[in-house]
C-alpha cells in the first residue's frame, strides 16, 4: 500500500526528475506496489541508467539530501543463499520519506557475481502522472537470482491473475 506521504514523496520525484536526460525508474517496494502488487512501501527506491546520473539526480534533489553519492555493500542471507549487494547511491529524505537513487547495481549469490539489473521499464499511471517502473519480470529475475522467495511468491501470484 502506498501511504500519503509516499504519494506526496513520489509527486515530488516525478516532479523534480520527469523530463530530464537521464532515464529513471521507481523499483523495489514502491515499483512492485505501483504495478498492483499488494505490500507495504517502507522506503523509495529509484534506479537511475548510471553513476552520472546518480551524481545529476542527487544534484537536483539537494535539498533534501541526507548522503552524498557513494559506493555501497550489504550483505544478506534469505532462504541458505548469501548474497552481497553492491551499488553507487545517493541518500535523500522526503515528505518524511527515505529515498534512495541507484546506480551500478551488482550482487553476488554464493561468491558468484550476477549481471547488473537492466533498467528496463514499464510505465504506470498513478494519479495524473505515469510513471515509469521497473518491470515486473526484472524484478522476478533479481529476486529469483537472490533467493528472496516471499517477493518472488507475490510476482508470480500477481502474474498468474
């Protein structure tokens, strides 16, 4: 379920972010709720085509900056799969609202490095704007690759209606 605060949060993002060079997408928990999967968003997560447009993104959004572009790595265990996820990220806070923009992002499953997530995308309509998503069956891939089997449960749930 998108919150009001989400739903001041992403007016904004489109806002600030629609119609400039670089393309972007809403991904994790707030992309799979904008195409009808039922789950709660947390945060915002926005994928964005490379690491300068990280760095341009994160220049428009200053003011609501909270970290400065940089190179993350997290480490996760779901399911007996390990995976490390790393990626180049840009911190804000928004409508009370923490949002992250992404580039580069890589994970490793069992020591193996996995391709990067293409930015392919899927638009939706959310209010009066569309909105562009990464798609489901990317998403399917990612979470497939890194043993996130409740996420994957709700695509494939979602897909199969």
């Amino acid at each position: 379920m998108i919150s009001d605060r989400h739903k001041q949060c992403i007016k904004l993002l489109y806002k600030e972010m629609h119609g400039c060079k670089y393309h972007w997408a809403f991904t994790g928990s707030v992309g799979l709720a904008l195409q009808g999967i039922p789950l709660d968003v947390d945060d915002i997560d926005v994928l964005v085509e490379n690491k300068d447009a990280v760095n341009f993104y994160n220049d428009v959004l200053k003011v609501y900056e909270t970290s400065p572009p940089s190179y993350i790595e997290v480490e996760k265990e779901e399911g007996g799969i390990k995976t490390k996820l790393s990626a180049y990220v840009s911190k804000h806070k928004i409508s009370n609202v923490s949002v992250d923009i992404i580039s580069d992002f890589h994970c490793q499953v069992n020591g193996n490095w996995i391709c990067p997530i293409e930015l392919e995308i899927s638009y939706v309509e959310f209010y009066d704007m569309i909105l562009p998503a990464l798609t489901l069956q990317r998403e399917l891939e990612s979470f497939i690759k890194t043993g996130r089997q409740s996420r994957t449960e709700l695509i494939m749930k979602h897909i199969s209606h």
